[in-house]
C-alpha cells in the first residue's frame, strides 16, 4: 500500500513540469513598480568573491534563492529547539521519525510551494532557464500583507535569513556530532 502511494507520488512529481505548461497564468494589468534588489548591507558590501551574480538576471536568481533558504532557515532556527522542549531528543532526526504519509505531505506541500512560485515569476524553463520575469521581486509570494519593495524590510530579512541559515547548521552541526539535544 505505502510502495503504491510512493509510487503514484513519484509519477506525479515527474508530471509536474509537464503538468505545468498546460497552464497559463494570467496576469492583471497592474502598475509594475521597479524591481528592488536588496541585500548589500554594511559591513560587507556587495559580496560575490567567485563572481556567481555576474549579470542581473544571475544576481536575481540567487537573491531568490538566497530569501527562500533565508525563511526556511528561520523557520528551522525556531522549531529545532521548540521540538526539543517537547521531545527531550535531538530534532535533527526528526522528520525520519515522522509517519510516512505525514513525510510524503511535507514534501508534496514543498513541490506544490516551489512550483506555484515558478508559475507565478519564473519564465518558461524550456525557453529560458532560470531566468525570473522582469516584473517579479524575488521572495513576493503573493500577499498584500506588507510592502514587499521596501528596501529596509528587505535587507532586514536578508540578513536575519543569513543569521538564521549559520545558526540553523550550527544546531545541526552540533546534534550531529554530540548526538544529544542542543540543551541537555
């Protein structure tokens, strides 16, 4: 049963690019607002030292990148140890502990995240890849909860995204080689 519901999951995946351009995302006329490229703050400014944001549509890419792992990393700063209250065991094995269809969930909803956000700001992939639209901000995910061209609210999540992304592998790090919880 569990190898027929892993099996359809795996088939859908590799579906879903396909899936995808069937689809057509319309979008309203809306006044476009320039793009605001955030993220060069002090004490280190405009940090590439192997030139990896050589153009604009590079230097994009990778600060989309660089805010989704940024959420991510804040996210799993937060839960690592709030789990650990509660499990009184190191988190870093946690999501193997979990149900296999809560498992199969968690990634499914990732899938579905990653390829609404592809949709929405991505070029076609068979024409251009990794390229973002010109009209999209990296990171919007689409609620008009907050002004998300900002260029102060934006290098305050860039950074407390870094923060987080060093603090989160060192708790990672940690468990992996002490093998106990980070406050045990």
């Amino acid at each position: 049963m569990l190898v027929l519901l892993l099996m359809r999951c795996i088939y859908l995946l590799l579906l879903l690019p396909f899936l995808a351009e069937c689809f057509t995302v319309t979008k309203i006329a809306v006044p476009s607002s320039p793009v605001v490229y955030g993220g060069s703050t002090k004490p280190v400014e405009n940090f590439d030292p192997f030139n990896f944001a050589s153009t604009n549509d590079r230097s994009l890419f990778f600060r989309e990148a660089e805010l989704k792992h940024g959420r991510l990393a804040m996210v799993a700063a937060t839960t690592i140890p709030l789990v650990e209250q509660f499990t009184h065991s190191p988190s870093i094995h946690g999501f193997s502990n979990l149900p296999d269809n809560v498992q199969i969930g968690i990634i499914m909803l990732t899938f579905i995240s990653e390829f609404s956000s592809m949709l929405r700001g991505w070029q076609n992939p068979t024409k251009n890849l990794f390229r973002l639209n010109d009209d999209y901000q990296p990171g919007d995910l689409g609620f008009d909860i907050s002004n998300n061209r900002d260029i102060n609210m934006i290098n305050k999540e860039l950074n407390n995204g870094r923060l987080a992304m060093i603090a989160s592998l060192g708790m990672m790090a940690q468990e992996l080689v002490t093998q106990k919880a980070l406050f045990y």
